[in-house]
C-alpha cells in the first residue's frame, strides 16, 4: 500500500511493500479479472505501476505537444469565431494534460520528474504531433482524423482497470468528441467552398491520413506491451482492432465529404464487413519516434523554452506556498 514520505529535497515520494508473492500477484489478478477499479492506495506488482506510469505520462505529454500545431493557427484563423472556437480546443488540451499528470502523480512519481523526462528526450510523446500545420485545412484535419483517433484510442480507457486514469479519461473523451466534430465541421465547409478550398481539404487529408493511422502504434505483431497491458486491462482492444474501427468509420466520413483517401489499396471487404487499406510506412513511424520527424525538434525546443520561461511563476508559486505553510504551523 502506497503512504506518502518528503525525501531530502523536500519532493514527494510514494513507497510500498513490494514484495510480490505469487499468491499476491494472483489475487490481483483475480481483482482485475473481476472488473474491479485498482486504486491508487491498493498495492499492486511494480510492472504494472511502471507500465501506467509510462502510458499515462506519455498521454500527458502528448496532450501539451500537441498544443503547439494548433496554436500555431490562432493568430491566423479565418474568422473570429474560428479563432475562439480554436483557442478553446488548445485550452481543453492544456486541461487534459493536466488531469493527466495528476492520475500519474498517484502512482508515485512527480511532476517534475515526468517533465524532465519529456525534456530529456527519455519519455516520448505522440508521434502525430511532429507533422506541420501547412494551412488552415490542416487545423480541419487534426480535428477529424487525430482527434478521431484519439477516440478510438481513449474511450475504452474510460474501463482502464487504474481507477483514476479511467475516471480522467471520461471528461477527456467527452471534450475529445466535441473536437472531432469541429474539425469535420471545418473540412465540410472547405469541401464544399470554392475548388481552392476543396482542394486544400484534400491535400489535408493526403498528408495526415497516414500518421493518423500510425497514431495506434505499432501492429500487433511488433507490439511490446499490448499483451501485457490487455491482460491487466489497461487496454480493452489492440493497436490492430482500433486501427480498423478507425478505418472503417473515417472511410464512409470521408466519402460523404467528397473527399478521396490516399490509398489505392483501400477496398471495402463484402465477407468480413471491413475495409482493407495499404500498408503502413513503418520506417517512418519509427523515424519519427526515433526524433527525425519534420518537426520532432522544434516541438522539443519550444517545449523547452516554454519551461526555462516559466521558471519564474514555478519559482513564485513556491515561495507563496512556503509562506503560507508557515504562517499555519
């Protein structure tokens, strides 16, 4: 069972006994098998906090990455209601991030730490979010295709079997779903404007349906630690079976856009009642995860400067803070 300590420098620790019996182990198991919510007070194996540890983080920094190719638009949207619609979107982001790190706090490891991490380059973040934003049909497509991903992803972690990153994850889905049906709602009006328009709509498309598609990780067949993770329920479904869902529901939503997937292998299966789509690029996906994307470092350097430029608040907090527990001791 977890209890919080201070060490030396005065930062959070989580401790435990670890000692993992296999009459243990099997009780947990059998807690999760049971679709029982573990908590963050419940002792549970060191691999599976290690493995939330790393999911969850790599979701928050994901969540704050992937501000900057929108932010990116906010001085040049095309309208004043684009412009706010856009700056509430990046606010909901900025809002998961931190729900975020607040569910990987409970598992014992600070938020400082999960950041250096990220600074240092050992913590990773979504691999979708090293692509540019070339235009405004971009800021479309990201609504449409990644954060129509991000769905497919996230809603069957609203059954995580960590009670609070699936708790999280139900307010995140439901901001999630309204970002979806902003960017379709901008690809429909550009699919339907001028030949311009429609055709900047499916350049879009051409450029982000591929990452989009890697955004489920690896296939199954390559994959580290879907098996593991299913089998604590962490995952309810492989990187395989959402990718397909995916296909299967963005294909129908594309056709009615006008639009064209860029995909000459892509066919619509009458036996199994799926689409069967090309091959994915995976020399590029591991490219980009590697830190060879086109953007992968300046995502990384404005993420930098955005910490070495806000030392100054983190620096305020504390002091008010320090004030403020003397005063009550």
């Amino acid at each position: 069972m977890y209890t919080q300590g201070l060490d030396q420098q005065g930062k959070t620790e989580n401790r435990r006994d670890s000692l993992e019996t296999p009459e243990r182990l099997e009780a947990f198991q059998a807690r999760i098998d049971a679709e029982e919510k573990i908590e963050a007070k419940d002792w549970m194996p060191e691999a599976y906090r290690r493995t939330l540890i790393r999911q969850i983080s790599q979701h928050a920094h994901s969540e704050i990455i992937g501000m900057q190719p929108e932010g990116n638009w906010l001085t040049r949207a095309p309208s004043l209601k684009r412009k706010a619609i856009l700056l509430a979107k990046v606010q909901d982001e900025a809002g998961h991030g931190l729900y975020l790190y607040g569910a990987a706090e409970t598992l014992g490891i600070s938020r400082d730490r999960m950041v250096a991490d990220l600074l240092s380059g050992k913590a990773k973040y979504s691999s979708i979010f090293n692509y540019p934003t070339l235009n405004w049909a971009d800021i479309g497509a990201i609504g449409w295709l990644v954060d129509g991903a991000a769905i497919m992803n996230q809603i069957p972690l609203c059954r995580c079997s960590y009670g609070p990153y699936a708790r999280a994850m139900v307010r995140i889905c439901k901001e999630e779903s309204f970002h979806q049906r902003q960017g379709f709602e901008i690809m429909h009006v550009m699919a339907n404007g001028s030949e311009d328009q429609k055709a900047m709509a499916q350049d879009a498309l051409n450029r982000w349906w591929w990452p989009s598609l890697m955004m489920f990780g690896p296939s199954d067949k390559d994959s580290k630690h879907s098996a593991q993770s299913m089998a604590w329920k962490i995952k309810r479904f492989s990187n395989d079976e959402l990718r397909q869902k995916f296909v299967d529901v963005t294909v129908p939503q594309a056709d009615f856009l006008g639009l064209t997937v860029p995909d000459p292998d892509l066919r619509f299966d009458e036996t199994s009642g799926h689409y069967c789509y090309g091959e994915i690029d995976w020399q590029e996906f591991h490219d980009v995860i590697a830190g060879n994307g086109p953007c992968n470092r300046q995502r990384m350097e404005t993420r930098r400067r955005a910490q070495d430029d806000g030392a100054w608040v983190r620096e305020a907090a504390r002091a008010y803070a320090a004030k403020h527990a003397a005063k009550a001791a």
